[in-house]
C-alpha cells in the first residue's frame, strides 16, 4: 500500500515555528529534527531522535520566508500515521519504525532496530495508527 497522506497532529498539539536549513526540501508532514545550528532538516531513514513533524513543506513559503512551523513530539502528544497495510487492533501497544515513501512519512511495521513510534489507538476504517513518539526518541 502507498503512502498517501502526511503525519498529522491527532491530540495535544504543540505547534513551534523555526528556521530551515537553507538546502531543506521536506515535504508537509515530513519528520524533521534541529541539526547543529538549530535550523530544521528533514530526518534521516530510520531516525533516531525525532523533534516533531513539518506543518507545511520547507519550500515555497511567501509569508515567514525561511521558516516553518513544525507539530512538536512530547509527552502526551498524538499523530494520525499511515502505515504499508492496514491496523489492528492488535497493534495497540507496539512500537514501529518510520519509513519515508516518495517524501511522505509514514511507519515502517518491518524495521527491526529503530522504533520511535508507539501506537496507542488505530482507525481500521481510515487506515491510520494513532501514535505518539517514544520519549527517548524525542529531540530535545
């Protein structure tokens, strides 16, 4: 199954603008972290911190020029994820790796090393794991 929609927020929103690296591309929803000049960068496959999710693509911005918002990771904060197949409920209580699809995030319920997302509720109907970051996984 393709990825076909970005990370949302689900509950708990904390939303925070920052810069972007300059070079940046991600797309909206993408996951993002600070890199060592504080500017937001697009992870890496298979990250292992996670600061939160792109509110919108690095590019093309014509207000805040240079900047993004990004729906921060934290205690208590949920996102609606997509996923290679469908939920169970069986997925309650597990936790996955990210995978990125031609730009759009979504998790990787194969990656065997990096888990950084906990899912705790699904919509078997829309297809979507309800997930938070796991807190070690979470970019200070």
């Amino acid at each position: 199954m393709a990825l076909r929609r970005s990370i949302i927020p689900a509950q708990n929103r904390r939303t925070q603008e920052f810069d972007v690296e300059g070079a940046a591309t991600f797309l909206d929803g993408a996951i993002v972290l600070k890199d060592a000049s504080e500017d937001i960068i697009e992870a890496s496959a298979d990250p292992a911190a996670i600061l939160g999710f792109a509110a919108g693509p690095a590019a093309g911005r014509t207000v805040d020029a240079g900047k993004t918002l990004v729906h921060l990771a934290g205690a208590n904060r949920t996102f609606w994820v997509e996923a290679e197949r469908v939920p169970t409920k069986d997925d309650i209580g597990k936790v996955f790796g990210t995978a990125a699809v031609g730009g759009v995030w979504g998790l990787d319920t194969t990656e065997a090393t990096t888990k950084p997302m906990h899912v705790v509720d699904v919509d078997i109907e829309r297809g979507l794991f309800e997930c938070d970051v796991v807190a070690a996984n979470i970019q200070a």
